[in-house]
C-alpha cells in the first residue's frame, strides 16, 4: 500500500512508475498487492520516490499496511464504485452488443429486460458518483457522528 500511496501522491500511473524505476510492469502491481519487494526493486522505488531503502522493508508488521487517514479510505473506496461502474458498462455493452448482432435483435420480447437492465445501469452510475446523496459514506458518516454524539 506503501508504494501505491507514494505513486498516487505524485500523481504517477504504474506504467509510468515502472518506466521511472526500470522495473516491469507486473512487479508494481506485485508490489501494490503486497508481495515483498527484493533488494534491487526496493533500491530502485528509494531512489525514485526519494526516500530510505527501510520504507519498503516489511519487517515483524508488514509495512504495507500502514493506516489510512478517514479521507483517504472514504476516496479509495469512491474510486472503487466508479471502476465497479465502468466494469458493470462494459458488461452491458459487450452483452448486448454480441447478442444484438448475433441475430438476437429478431427476438422483440428481449428488449424488455436489456431495458431493464440498462436502467440498472444508469442507477449503479448515479450511485457510484453520488448523484444521491443518501446512503453515501458522507451520509454513514453523518450518522455515526449523530449516534455518537461527536465527531470523528
């Protein structure tokens, strides 16, 4: 997780990181994952992002898992609901497309449920940018906050 925060927090893509470091790829998705990174490839990240070689060492506790700040879990997991969105799209289009040009368009009843869940669709994405309010993390938030009778 480390290695993903420094990444992020320079605004860096993993190809771009990977092209920076030398290293493939893969092994910053490894990395990220929480593999443990050999000596050269933590060599390579110190030097990169700047910091000391014993960032990256995972001893006793693994390093990797740092604690998150409260603001930094509630964008990850934004981030999270858009990709679940534009996978959930993806399917969609893909689905229908392949069934629409395999001769499935003949069949007028099966417009009814590709409707349906184009409709599904469309709420996923209003979920997944918060275009409701209600029952977002800021509302789960909120509330946890009124129950307990403080902030967090």
């Amino acid at each position: 997780m480390i290695v993903r925060k420094l990444r992020l927090q320079r605004g860096w893509s993993q190809e771009q990181l990977a092209e920076l470091t030398g290293l493939s790829i893969r092994t910053i998705q490894r990395i990220e994952r929480g593999s443990k990174p050999g000596l050269e490839t933590i060599k390579s990240l110190a030097s990169v992002f700047e910091v000391d070689p014993a960032t990256f060492e995972s001893g006793a506790d693994d390093m990797s898992e740092q604690p998150l700040k409260v603001d930094e879990v509630e964008a990850m997991q934004y981030v999270k609901g858009i990709k679940e969105f534009y996978s959930h799209v993806l399917m969609y289009v893909v689905f229908t497309s392949v069934f629409l040009f395999s001769g499935g368009h003949q069949i007028e009843h099966i417009y009814w449920p590709f409707m349906g869940w184009g409709l599904g669709v469309l709420l996923h994405g209003c979920w997944a940018y918060e275009v409701f309010g209600w029952l977002s993390p800021r509302w789960e938030r909120k509330m946890v906050e009124k129950r307990l009778g403080r902030k967090l």
